[in-house]
C-alpha cells in the first residue's frame, strides 16, 4: 500500500508536467517613436514616445477571431514589454498602435503601425523574448532640420553605397 502512495505523490507528478505543453511566457518587446520628418523611418531626429498605447492581438488561423489581447503603455523611453501568459503557436500576432499622447504626432506611418510577431517554440529562437520592429507616429508638419537630414540619405543613394 506504502509503494502506491509513493507512485502517486512522486512519480505522478513527474509524469503530468512532463506531458504538458510549455507554458513558459513571452516577453514581446519593442518602442514607439515619432518620425519629425515624415520620412516612413527612424532618423537622428527621431524621438521615443512615452505613454503610447500598443495593442497585442493574436488572431485563429483558420477563423479569423481574436483569441488573445493584451494592451500597455511605453515607458519613458518609450519601450514597452506585454507579457504573453500563453503559447500562441496556432495563431496569428501582431503588436500594433492604438494612441500617442503627443497631439502634433498621432498619425501612424504607414507599414510601421504594426509587426508580427512570432510566438512558439519552434523557430530556433532560444529565449523568451521576442523582438518586434520599432512602430511609429508621424508629425502633422514636417520638421525644418528634416531637409538637411534627408539630403544627406540622397547624397548616400547617389554615390551608389
């Protein structure tokens, strides 16, 4: 009777977390900026947005539903983390831009509003934490030393380097 017991408090337990899936959670990391020049990308001009809202959202496959949603605010460096308590390997994710608290750069640029991610286990990635692309806000005006900045990306391209 003693060996039973045993068996159940001991090796039961060993045999149960061994059939279970990982369920190691995900840090998604990234940062939001505001792009002065309206350039589609990050220049030296380029500043980090604190208290924007960033939305992760992962999607079914097959259905198409949201079957994960998770909301934070950056930083005041404008990074921000969102803790993903599941494996999502079934699904779709992307972290996208919700707000900018900065009233003169609210409109997304277009391609950077959002990026997908990948959340399983599967893909050579020996961490938990997932990088995705820098998102960005654009200024409503373009800003003066923007010119001087972008010349100097052309003068680059014309030199064919």
């Amino acid at each position: 009777m003693m060996d039973v017991r045993i068996v159940f408090v001991c090796v039961l337990p060993v045999m149960v977390s061994a059939i279970r899936p990982h369920l190691t959670p995900f840090y998604v990391k990234g940062r939001v900026y505001c792009d002065p020049c309206r350039a589609g990308f990050e220049t030296p001009l380029t500043t980090y947005i604190a208290g924007a809202e960033v939305t992760m959202e992962c999607r079914d496959r097959m259905r198409g539903n949201i079957v994960y949603s998770k909301k934070v605010k950056t930083d005041s460096s404008g990074s921000y983390t969102i803790f993903v308590d599941a494996n999502q390997a079934n699904q779709n994710c992307d972290a996208s831009l919700v707000t900018s608290p900065l009233r003169d750069c609210r409109e997304p640029t277009p391609g950077r509003d959002h990026s997908r991610v990948v959340l399983n286990r599967f893909n050579g990635i020996a961490t938990n934490d997932r990088f995705v692309n820098n998102l960005g806000f654009m200024k409503q005006k373009v800003a003066s030393a923007c010119a001087k900045i972008l010349r100097r990306y052309r003068e680059h391209d014309d030199d064919g380097n």
